[in-house]
C-alpha cells in the first residue's frame, strides 16, 4: 500500500513512513493510494465470522504487501483482543458497544493496533521510539494503554492538572514500566504546545526518535474499519441486508473509517454524522460553505471540535463525486439539554444507559425514523465510550444504575506515578532528555 498525502497526490510514501510520520510535512493528511475491495465471498460469509477473523481479512486486504499474514494475525490478536458487541434495543434498533477494551472507549481500537504495529516495525530497527501525546482525557488513556509493555517503545503523556476525571487521571497515572504521566500545571493548550514544540526542536529530534500518537494516524483509521464489517455480520445473522450507521462524530476519524468500510465494499445505506453544537460539518452539508468555528464546550467533551481534522480525508474518499457524498453522509447537530433529554429517554424506553456522545448519535437515529417512517434497514448507533467514564452529567437515578467495569474497579488499588511541571518548555525539555 503506497499513500498520498491529500495536499500532494504525486508524492508517495510507504506505508511504515506514514506510520511514523504521522503528519506529512505539507500538513495533509496520508491516504492509501487504492482502497482494495473486499471479495464478494468475504461479504457473502461474513456473518459466521468473529471480530478478530473479520479484523485480519481487512487488514490483510489492505496491508498484504507490508506485514506479512503471520504477523499481522499477531497484531490482530494482541490488539482486539475485546468484542464489539450490536446490542438490541428494539425490533430494528441496535446500540454498537465500542466501549470494552481497557480504557472503556472506542479509541482503544485505535491505538492497540497502532502500537502493536509500531513495535512490529521496531523490530528491526532497534532505536527507542519516544510517543509524546498531549490529552485532555480520553486519548491519553488509550494510547498510554495502548503502548503499555509493547516492546521499545517509550510514552510521555502530558495532561493538564485538575482537568480531567478522576477515572481518567487513573488510567493515565497507574501504569509504570514503559509509560510515564506529567501533570501540567496549565491547560490542555498548554500541554499541546509543550509536545509541538518538542517535535519542532532540532537537539530533542536529533537525540531522540519522537514520534505522535496522534488520532489522524493512519494506522489508527485502518482498525475502526473492522467494527463497521463486524456490526454489519452481527445484523446480517439477523437477516438485515444493509445498514444505517448514526456515529458520534468530533474529529471525524470514526465515521471516516465507516466511509472507507463502504468505499472497501461494505453495504451500508446511509451514514450519519451526529455531532454536539460543534456543527462545522452539519452546517458544510446545509450550506455548502466550509467554515472551521473555535471548539464550544459541552456535555459530550471528546466531541469539542470546531475544526474537524478528518473531514479533508472522507472529502478525499468522494473526489469529485460531491453529489454521492452527499446522498451518502447526512449530519445533525444537538445541544447539551437534547443530550440530556436524550439519555433519559434511553434509559426511560431501554433500561440502558448511553454515554453523552452515544446518547447524541441516538438522537439522530430517532430523527432519521420520524422522516422515514417506512423503513426497514437496522439502524445502529455507535456507542463510542462507558457511560462511567462521565458520573457528572447523568441524574442520580441513572448514575447509580451504572456497572462500574473491572478495568476501572482494579485501578482503584493502584498507585498514583505521575511528575509535575510547568509550562516552561526547557523543563520539559530537560526531563526528556534526562529522565
Ligand atoms: C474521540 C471520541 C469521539 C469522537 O470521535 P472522532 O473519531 O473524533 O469523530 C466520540 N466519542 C468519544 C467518547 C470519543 O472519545
């Protein structure tokens, strides 16, 4: 697989140079140069398959020529190594769960196969890849999860102090060996400078090999694909034919990998990008002008994204086909008393309990029913992280419904590792060139 990068279609990298690089140098984003299609077979059986075989067919079919079937089966193993379950709500309802791999959202998917392929290409190149990564909270938690114990790799996150949830912090702080949390004394800003301007400087870049876990990583796109194909064989054992897929969308890496599922061949009928007040995109679709707006904060946070880094990648699945993406992805925006009118009415009318960014995409389902109210095809929502990852936002009544997982009740014994600094960038720098 050759990539292009969308500000340069004439100038290709392999696949491992996209990996590390991340982010070309003319700030486009890479993209595989052929989208390969999946064979009629492949979707004719799909739904006596498992998550994981699912995952490698995809894989393979994309990454045949750059990891060899053995390894990848590897990586495809270590990395979804949770379900995906399409829980049932009603007759044509289905909730996809995203939310079972150890940092309780769909992110996980991301960066376990990211880091496993990182340290797979590691291996021959035995130098200590340092992955700096600046969160706000989810990201952090998924990537530092992610990396944990993979082999040559070292990551720093950088998170700002007193903003992020308790739950969160510990799933930052607790982990040791090759994963070291600093809290900053500043905003999540600040802790994004910090990390830029790392990678920005030429002694730091010449002693060590930095690299950014960054979620327009193309390595993190390629596994969101696998969950649409296997949400598809779940509901097609159900004998529905195709699908309506309502994704919460903030940077729009999720629906994008959605777009490139259907692109590989996947049958799907419609997709829906839901977001919060951030509407960049619903109002793009309306309107026809482009216009990025500053983040409004909201109950769905991880969503806050006024200026969505994905979009250029679905734009340049479509090309010059306007008129086929715009048939194909219709967007809606919701505010904070929606969403909180929304959760209570899932809990009301399902007995579940829907995270903030969940409960969005729900919305947008029940609007795509009302305009049409003949349809058949099974409507998903992506439920994109555990509803305890947020106690602040539920009523009392449905915060105490809420299973606390496992991966979050064993946290609570763990020790806190975490290092203080400031905002000053030679501190910063120092600790990373001496710790
Ligand atoms: C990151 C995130 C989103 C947004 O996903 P994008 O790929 O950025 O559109 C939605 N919900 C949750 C819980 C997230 O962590």
């Amino acid at each position: 697989m050759k990539l292009y990068s969308t500000n340069n279609k004439n100038h290709f990298v392999s696949f491992k140079d996209a990996v590390f690089n991340s982010l070309p140098l003319d700030k486009g984003l890479y993209m595989p140069e052929i989208i390969p299609q999946l064979t009629p077979s492949f979707i004719d059986t799909i739904q006596d398959k498992s998550l994981q075989e699912i995952a490698f067919e995809v894989a393979s079919t994309l990454l045949k020529d750059e990891i060899p079937a053995a390894d990848l089966k590897t990586i495809i193993n270590e990395a979804i190594n949770f379900d995906a379950p399409a829980v049932k709500l009603d007759e044509n309802t289905f909730v996809l769960e995203l939310f079972h791999g150890p940092s309780l959202a769909f992110k996980d998917f991301g960066a376990r196969f990211m880091s496993r392929v990182m340290g797979y290409f590691l291996r021959a190149d035995e130098k200590l890849l340092d992955v700096l990564v600046a969160t706000s909270g989810d990201t952090g938690g998924a990537v530092a999860l992610g990396f944990l114990n993979v082999d040559n790799t070292r990551v720093t996150i950088l998170y700002p102090k007193g903003k992020v949830s308790e739950i969160q912090e510990l799933q930052l702080t607790t982990n040791g060996h090759n994963i070291r949390a600093i809290e900053i004394d500043g905003t999540f800003d600040d802790c994004q400078a910090l990390v830029k301007q790392a990678f920005g400087d030429a002694e730091l870049n010449a002693k060590l090999r930095l690299t950014s876990a960054n979620s327009i990583n193309i390595a993190r796109l390629i596994p969101q694909t696998f969950y649409y194909f296997y949400a598809y064989a779940q509901l097609k054992k159900q004998g529905f034919t195709d699908v309506i897929f309502s994704v919460p969308s903030g940077n729009f890496g999720n629906i994008g990998a959605g777009i490139m599922a259907y692109k590989m061949g996947l049958p799907v009928k419609q997709f829906i990008a839901a977001t919060n007040v951030n509407d960049t995109v619903p109002r793009f679709l309306k309107t026809g002008i482009y216009e990025a707006k500053p983040s409004v904060q909201t109950y769905s946070n991880a969503m806050d994204v006024g200026a969505p880094s994905n979009w250029v990648r679905i734009m340049d699945l479509f090309g010059e086909e306007a008129a086929q993406l715009k048939s194909i992805i219709s967007s809606e925006s919701f505010t904070d008393e929606q969403t909180f009118a929304s959760i209570i009415e899932i809990f009301d009318k399902y007995n579940y309990v829907a995270c903030p960014h969940t409960a969005i995409a729900y919305l947008a389902i029940q609007n795509y029913r009302a305009e049409h109210p003949k349809n058949q095809s099974a409507t998903v929502f992506l439920s994109t992280a555990h509803a305890c990852k947020f106690p602040d936002i539920f009523p009392k009544n449905i915060a105490e419904k809420i299973e606390i997982p496992v991966q979050v009740s064993e946290l609570a014994h763990k020790a806190k590792l975490v290092d203080n600094l400031g905002i000053d960038f030679e501190g910063f720098k120092n600790y990373l060139l001496n710790r």
